[in-house]
C-alpha cells in the first residue's frame, strides 16, 4: 500500500494506524519527532533519517527514551547515507517520507523510488502536496497499463528493483565492509 497524503494529522494518524507491533520503520524526516511518537513504542527498530541539526536536537530525549530507536544524520539523497541505514537493517515493513511538503514532488518521488527499491517496504507513507495533486489529476489513457497492482508497497512488478549504480557500489562496499 502506497499512501500520499499532505495534511500533517493525517500523516501522523497513518503512522499509527499502519505501523503494527514489532514492524521495522524507516522514517525519512522526522523532524522533531512528533509523527515518531505515534508509534515508537511498538516497533522493533525505528530508523530515523534526517540532516537538520534542528533535528537531531529535537530527536534527543525520544532516542533517550526509546532504545529502539536509531537516528541516522544524512541527505536522504545520498549513498552515504543508505550506507549508513543498510548497516541498521536490509528491509523494513514501513517506509515513511516527510520531505520537501510542497508542490514540487520529483525529489519526494526519487526518494521514495530509490528507498523503496532497496529496502522493499509493505507500506509507504508519503507526505506531499505536488503527488497528492498529480495523482488526482491522473486520467490513465492507456487501457494497457494494469488497473490492478499487487499491493506490496513498492514498484515490483515494474522491475522497481535496486537501482543498478548503487547495487554495483553496495557490492563493492560489502568486499570493504560486512554489511
């Protein structure tokens, strides 16, 4: 299941409903941690993603207080970065992404694609003005494309696999590191 959604509440109250007992979450931009509250307590590790200093200071007593919490400071647009996750887990139930709200959606999208590619999430919550407004401006005029998808959460049946650059440089890492 892929959700898109804009209004703050509505993104908070996804997380909770969708994050179950025992998942494994990775939240892209938590911000100060308000949506990770929702569900903190439940989930079996809770990676946190995000550059802000704003963040990471905010972030500091949830982490405290909730050892299956991990925070990962980083560009989400970067291999370091997936690095650094990868390190914590291969997979995770719930990929949440809370970046760049505003109209403009092709970051929010790459980000999501390239994430969901890798990690292979069941559920995918994105908050974002410009998909929200895309997708209900959609009129499918190709009867050829599929009208029903298997609800896996991510691009499978399309090949929406690993980018081929950064499987090529994942393989390299892991001769350097054990991943």
């Amino acid at each position: 299941m892929i959700s898109i959604v804009y209004n703050v509440r509505v993104y908070r109250n996804l997380l909770k409903k969708r994050i179950k007992e025992g998942d494994v979450v990775i939240e892209i931009g938590p911000h100060k941690g308000k949506g990770t509250m929702e569900y903190a307590e439940k989930v079996k590790l809770g990676i946190l993603v995000d550059k802000s200093s704003q963040s990471e200071e905010g972030l500091k007593n949830l982490l405290k207080n909730f050892p299956n919490l991990k925070y990962v400071k980083g560009d989400v647009r970067s291999f370091e970065t997936i690095k650094k996750v990868l390190l914590l887990t291969k997979k995770c139930d719930v990929l949440a992404l809370d970046i760049g709200g505003g109209r403009y959606p092709d970051t929010v999208f790459k980000v999501w694609a390239v994430w969901s590619g890798i990690f292979k999430p069941k559920h995918s919550i994105i908050r974002n003005r410009g998909l929200g407004e895309f997708v209900q401006r959609v009129k499918i005029e190709d009867d050829k494309l599929k009208k029903n998808f298997r609800n896996s959460g991510w691009l499978a049946k399309w090949g929406r696999a690993m980018p081929y650059v950064l499987k090529k440089q994942l393989e390299e890492f892991k001769f350097w590191v054990k991943i």
